[in-house]
C-alpha cells in the first residue's frame, strides 16, 4: 500500500520546518548573547562584635575559599572539632547566614579554635 499523498506532503513540510529551525538556531540562535549587560558588585556586610562567648577572628573570603579551609589556614593545623560544631558556631557568629552561602570578598567572622 502506498502512503496517502497528503501524509507525504505533511511529512515533507515538517521535514522542511525541522532543517529550518535548525538553521535559525545556529546562525541566529534563541538566546540573547550580544546586548547583556555586565553589572560589577560588591557585597558588603556589616561586621560589628557578635554577641557570643565564641572567640572569633574576621577574615575576608578569596575566591576558592571555604569555612573549614579559611579556619583551618589560621590554625595552621587541621580542624580540631568536628564540622557540625565549626557549622553552628559560624551560625551564632554570623546570624542569617550559611557557611554554604558565604560571598567572595564579603567578610565573616570565624570560630577561634586556637585558645
């Protein structure tokens, strides 16, 4: 049996519309690239004393840089108390914020694990 001239006709159109959308992709493309703006940020935090009887130390975060490794760089030694504990304590040193979270050149206070 042979295929209805319609369905070939069909399938000829959309076979058509696919090498287009194809092409219009990769010549034009979808997504604006051109005129995006570049925006430059700096994020500030306020570092005032907080209110704990951790000891604490303020160090500004490098990029590449985590809560245990800024820690650990200033104890020159490896962490002596388990992560949870380094995790609550930067929690009550820096309210509202998340050691997952922390901003490159934004400046935190660290739990003091040297006295």
């Amino acid at each position: 049996m042979e295929a209805c001239p319609m369905k070939k006709l069909f399938g000829f159109l959309f076979a058509i519309l696919v090498v287009y959308v194809i092409y219009f992709d990769l010549s034009v493309g979808t997504l604006p690239a051109s005129n995006t703006k570049r925006v430059d940020a700096k994020v500030e935090t306020v570092t005032k004393k907080p209110k704990t009887d951790i000891h604490s130390f303020e160090a500004e975060v490098q990029p590449g840089e985590t809560v245990i490794s800024i820690v650990e760089h200033e104890l020159k030694k490896p962490l002596p108390v388990s992560i949870t504990d380094l995790i609550e304590d930067f929690r009550k040193l820096n309210p509202g914020q998340t050691p997952e979270k922390i901003q490159i050149g934004a400046t935190y206070h660290f739990p003091d694990y040297s006295k």
